[in-house]
C-alpha cells in the first residue's frame, strides 16, 4: 500500500517536474549555471558517518543535476569540484576524492554519451595524480565531438591562481613586445582565462548555507545572479534545481543600466 502511494507519488512528482521544465523553457534559460557543491561533510556528520560518505552521495547529486540542467537546455553546467585551497584537508580525504573522478566517469560516462554531455575540466590537471588526470582526459577525449550541455568540471582550479597566470602570460607578450601594455583591456584578459570558451555564468547556485564564492571564478561571476540554499550538497535534488532557476528567472539583471529588462 505504501509502496503503492510512494509510487503514485513520483509519477506525480515526475509529471509536475516536466510541466516546470517547459515552464523554464518559455522563458530565458541561463545558457551557463556554475555551482560550489557544498555540504557534503556536514551531510554525513548529521548522519554519523564519516565525511567521504558525503562526498560519495554528492556524486549522485551530480549525475541528477546533470540530467535535469541537459532537459532543460542549460549550455554550460561548471561544478566546483575540487578548489586549490582544498589540498589543505586530510590526506586520506584528498585521496578519497581524487578517486571521486574516475569512479564517477566509469560508471556514468556511457549515460552522458548517450545524453551528448560533453565533459570539460577548468583548473590546474598536471597537479592531479595520474589516475585522476587519465580518467578525465579519457572523458573528454570520449565526448569531444559531442554537440550538447557542456559539464565543466572545476577542479584543483582557484581563481586567483588563474588570473594570476593570465597577468603572467600578458607580462610575457608585452616583454616579447607582441603587444603593448596600451593594448590590455577586458576582453584581452578573457581571452587568457581557463574559461574563454564559455559564455560567463548568469546564474551561481551555492549550496550548504555558506554565503561566499571560496575563490570561484571571481571575475567571471561580476554580473551572475547568486543563489544560495542551505540544503547540503547531497540533498540537493531537481525540484532544488528547478527553484533556483525559476527565481533566477524572476530576477531583473541590469548590467548597470537603468532600464531593466526582466529575464522572461
Ligand atoms: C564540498 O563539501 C565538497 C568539497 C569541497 C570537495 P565539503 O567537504 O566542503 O563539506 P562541508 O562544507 O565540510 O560540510
Ligand atoms: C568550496 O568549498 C570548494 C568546493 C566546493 C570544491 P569549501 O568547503 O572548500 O569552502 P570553504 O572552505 O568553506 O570556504
Ligand atoms: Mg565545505
């Protein structure tokens, strides 16, 4: 009987999950959503269990917020995976994680290649241990060619590290004299970030109910839409999703100007 009504219950869900879909379709669809995947420790401390359990389960939070972002026509998804300030934590834990990678791609790869995911890295890979580094690079390798949602993972990426190497990398062009400093403007410093290919996020969804970015894409999210939930990582589920975009939605961005134009 409970089963029975349990099941009734998600068809239910299913059904108002697909009418809220082409809800968000009538609208503007942020073509780029980034999220700090936060909460994960406090997850499984709330259950009494040990931190990388949390970690364990926020995978399946991923391969649930990759559907859902794919249905919906999201262009990008960049999932902040791994900062370069999280080498700080305890080795076994890092351990854990590097491996988060690997077993994720191994067991969902076929299912984004079916979905036509193609699976994209920010951050810095040659400092990852070799496992992790092969299992990405053959994700990305597999869905090169694919033609859909972008899922960008951030991993060992910090931003200040990044616009530090960018600066470097413009110093050296005007030391070789290929351009002078006079020619250094916004679009010059983009085209050096880890991120030139990608449109900026619209939209920042942080979970856990930590309110800061923990040195995520400082200059890409100057005009993004922020959205912070206290609901931890691996409880973060499609209806979650679902709220924060309808909101996003909702949302007057001005770019500065004064004539707001609403994002329907
Ligand atoms: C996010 O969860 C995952 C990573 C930062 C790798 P946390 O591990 O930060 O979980 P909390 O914030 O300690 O609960
Ligand atoms: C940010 O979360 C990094 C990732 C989600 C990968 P943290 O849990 O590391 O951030 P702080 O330390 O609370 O700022
Ligand atoms: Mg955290």
């Amino acid at each position: 009987m409970l089963e029975k009504l349990l099941r009734k219950k998600n068809v239910v869900s299913d059904h108002s999950i697909a009418n809220r879909i082409s809800g968000i379709q009538n609208r503007h669809i942020p073509a780029h959503v980034a999220i700090i995947m936060d909460g994960n420790g406090r997850w499984a401390k709330q259950r009494n269990l040990p931190r990388v359990a949390g970690h364990h389960e926020g995978m399946k939070t991923v391969r649930k917020i990759t559907r859902i972002a794919n249905d919906i026509g999201i262009k990008v998804l960049t999932l902040y995976a791994f900062s370069t300030e999280n080498w700080k934590r305890p080795k076994l834990e890092i351990d854990f994680l590097m491996k988060l990678p690997g077993e994720f791609l191994s067991t969902y790869l076929p299912e984004l290649i079916e979905q036509n995911v193609k699976v994209e890295m920010i951050g810095n890979i040659d400092m990852l241990p070799r496992h992790t580094k092969q299992a990405i690079q053959k994700a990305m390798e597999d869905t090169v060619n694919n033609t859909g949602m972008t899922l960008n993972f951030a991993m060992n990426y910090g931003s200040r590290l990044e616009i530090t190497e960018s600066v470097k990398a413009i110093a050296k062009l005007v030391e070789s004299g290929s351009i002078s400093s006079e020619d250094i403007n916004e679009s010059l410093i983009e085209t050096h970030l880890m991120t030139k290919h990608l449109p900026e996020p619209d939209l920042l969804i942080r979970t856990s109910g930590e309110v800061r970015l923990s040195n995520f894409m400082l200059w890409q999210l100057a005009y993004a839409e922020l959205s912070f939930t206290d609901v931890y990582w691996p409880d973060f589920d499609e209806v979650c999703m679902l709220n924060a975009i309808e909101e996003f939605q909702l949302r007057n961005r001005r770019f500065g100007n004064v004539e707001g134009e609403g994002n329907a």
